[in-house]
C-alpha cells in the first residue's frame, strides 16, 4: 500500500537534496562536538514549497530563517519552531530516562505543555509542498526504533496499575508508579506518510552505538538495523546523504549496505 501510495508522488531530485542537506548542516547544526569528534546531533524539518525540492537548488528555500536566531534559540530551550522550519537538539542530556533524543522532540512533543507537535504545527503550514525530515545520527535503536521497548513499559505500568487497585481492596499499600514514556518515533512517523508532497527522511551517519565492535557483534547489529530502518522506509523515502550525494536506502525490498555503516 505504501509503495502505491508514494507512486503517486513526484520523485525528489537526490542532488537537490543533497544541497538541501548541506544547507542545513552548514547554517543550523550546533558547533560542538561529540567525544569521538564527529558532528553534534540534531535533527531538523522542513516544509517548503515543492519546486525546491524538484528542480534546481534554490538557497532561498528557507528565506527567513536566520542561522543566529535558529542556534540562540537552541541553546536556550531546544527547540526552533519557524515558518519553514523546525530544529531540536537533544533535551535533558546525562539525565538518564529523562532524556528526550532530537527526533523525538519534534515528533512526539518534547514539552508536555505542547498542544500539537513541532512536526504537525509545521506541516499544516503547506500541506502539498515538500517536506525533509533530517536527523544527523540515524535514530538510535534503544529508544528510537524500538517499539518492543515501548510495548513492554505499556505493560509494566498496566501490570503495576492492576497489582495496586488488588492491594487497595485488600487495605495494603499503595507504591508509587513510574509512568511509562513512549519513546519509539516510528508511530509517529504516519504524519509523514500522509503528506500529500514530496517527502523524505533523511540521515547522514549511522548512530556509532548501533555499529558494533566485535565481527559478530557488527553482523548481529546490522541486521537489527536493517529491520528497524525498512520499517522507517515503508513509512517515507528514506535517505542517507553524506557530503554531496544522497542515496535512497530502500532497495528490492531491503535496506543497501550504504545505510549500514559509515564506510565512505
């Protein structure tokens, strides 16, 4: 149904977007960096209108949205929130389970106070156009794409509801329950799948923790990267773009080796 769906659907110009990538990393990104020396994570979308998308590029598209304003912002709150143009960067970092990962901020309502998303606030601006999802690092597989882990703090928190309301009628205490937090993005990603443009979700390096070290440990992650990343693509193309060219990670039916690794 979905390839059907994204048949109907004029093709992104890979080079294009490409040059989109670019833009952003250049004018958004945080200038700091990881432990290892690589780029700090962030993600970002846009939503403009289609012909940017589709022909040449254009380095007008996001007219308006002023690097210093954007990078001011995040380092105050977080979070951007402009007329073409979303922007996170991690929230709550080294607080443990109180951390909220980028993707999930703008796709999943990183303050509770948040009436709608950053993603739908923002899609409802043009609802045919093209929208670009970006995210430096893939979305990590402990949280991000992990819907086993979603389902199973669901039950937890069920299980503990249902063992206090049996003591309450039985007068024995009450303990506290921890709530649990949908962390998983992929269900949330089916705004994207119903945006009637051009759209794209799009990374430029594999997350290091989701690599391996070891040679079985590398085959064992991999696999679970390539199922977790087809279940992103069924959803919108997906793309790796790095330096100047993007490639389109869903193939055949599965996910290419270029979005497995960081091999150049």
């Amino acid at each position: 149904m979905n390839s059907l769906f994204f048949s109907r659907i004029p093709a992104m110009d890979t080079g294009t977007l490409a040059k989109i990538i670019q833009y952003i990393q250049n004018s958004y990104q945080p200038p700091e960096k990881t432990d290892y020396g690589g780029g700090f994570q962030f993600a970002a979308m846009i939503n403009v209108e289609q012909k940017y998308c589709s022909g040449p590029f254009d380095n007008n598209f996001l007219d308006g949205e002023n690097s210093a304003t954007v990078k001011e912002q995040l380092n105050k709150v977080s979070l951007y929130q402009g007329q073409k143009l979303v922007v996170a960067v991690p929230m709550n970092k080294g607080q443990g389970g109180k951390a909220v990962h980028s993707e999930r901020v703008l796709l999943m309502c990183g303050d509770n106070n948040q009436a709608v998303t950053p993603v739908k606030n923002l899609l409802n601006k043009i609802k045919d156009g093209c929208s670009v999802f970006y995210t430096y690092n893939s979305p990590c597989m402990q949280f991000c794409l992990n819907q086993q882990r979603d389902e199973d703090e669901r039950k937890r928190e069920q299980a503990l509801k249902e063992r206090n309301e049996k003591n309450r009628l039985k007068g024995k205490k009450i303990v506290p329950i921890e709530p649990a937090v949908k962390k998983c993005i992929v269900d949330s990603l089916d705004i994207l799948t119903n945006y009637r443009g051009l759209k794209a979700f799009v990374f430029s390096r594999v997350y290091d923790n989701d690599i391996g070290n070891t040679e079985d440990e590398k085959k064992r992650k991999v696999a679970l990267l390539a199922a977790a990343l087809k279940t992103v693509a069924e959803k919108v193309p997906l793309y790796k773009c790095s330096g100047t060219s993007c490639v389109n990670c869903l193939s055949g039916g599965e996910i290419v080796s270029q979005c497995l690794s960081n091999n150049p």
